[in-house]
C-alpha cells in the first residue's frame, strides 16, 4: 500500500532555535528535519489506521501568533494552543493540521523529554483527531492515549 501524501509547511519566519533539535545544523537543515519528522509520524498514524493511499494530509508548522488567530476564528479562543486539526469531511484529504513550534518547545520542557518527540506526538495526536478520535472523557483519553505511544514506538519515539 502506497503512503499518504503529506504535505507540509514550516513558516519561513519561524524562529527555530528555541530548544534546537540540531544546533549546529542550518535553519535550513532544521526545516528539513522537522519536514520528515512530521510526515514521518503522520503516516504512520494513517498506517496504524488503515487509510487510504489517495487521502492526503496538509500540516502547517506555525508560530503561537497565527495559533490564536486560527484558535479564535475557528474556535472562539483567544489564546494559542499546541495543534489544531480540521476534518476535510471529503474522500481526498484527510483534513489540515497546524501545529505550534513554540508550545511543543514549551511543552517538551515541561514534560520532560525532546521537542523532537514533542512535535512527533503533536502531529500524531492531530491525526488520530482527524480519524475521529477525541478526549472528552476517560474511556476516550485512555484510548486515544494508547493508539498515541503505539503509533509513537512505531517510528522510535519512546518516552
């Protein structure tokens, strides 16, 4: 079975040197890694879900800025947050996913390990939203956190 397209797009005005994944790499050699780091758990959330090879994903990496401009409009919150997703609702895409360098950076400090892992996570957690998971309550959060550290030890990031 062929993978899911991916699309992805980093901001060229993103900061990446918060929490450097690669200091003594180029921005540019940053972009790239963070590029295959992405689709690279993004399709194995599709894998781990049996899609379809002719669905795609677009995945756009972002600053907190465009977060709380995307939060407010589509959800009536003015304060950023770590990813957002949105369903296509159509047979082709999958749906759109922004996430937000600047809370990964954040949230891998408070919770202890890489932003690496961190943005592997976010891109995987988006895309089980997209399959229709949620966390509303505890059966929920049980599962979806489950099919998370599976999809997550597919790929090598383990906590």
């Amino acid at each position: 079975m062929r993978k899911m397209r991916v699309n992805i797009a980093i901001r060229p005005e993103l900061d990446l040197s918060a929490n450097a994944l690669w200091p003594h790499t180029s921005a540019a050699l940053r972009r790239r890694r963070i590029a295959k780091l992405v689709r690279l758990c993004a399709q194995a959330a599709a894998e781990s879900e049996g899609a379809q090879a002719v669905r795609e994903v677009n995945i756009l990496v972002t600053d907190d800025v465009e977060m709380i401009l995307l939060n407010s409009t589509f959800r009536a919150l003015d304060k950023p947050t770590d990813v957002l997703s949105f369903p296509s609702g159509d047979e082709v895409s999958l749906g759109d996913i922004a996430i937000s360098y600047q809370r990964a950076s954040d949230q891998a400090e408070k919770y202890g390990h890489s932003l690496y892992r961190e943005l592997g996570y976010l891109a995987v957690h988006a895309m089980l939203h997209l399959f229709g998971y949620d966390h509303e309550d505890g059966w929920q959060k049980a599962e979806m956190r489950e099919r998370e550290e599976c999809i997550l030890a597919s790929v090598g990031l383990i906590r």
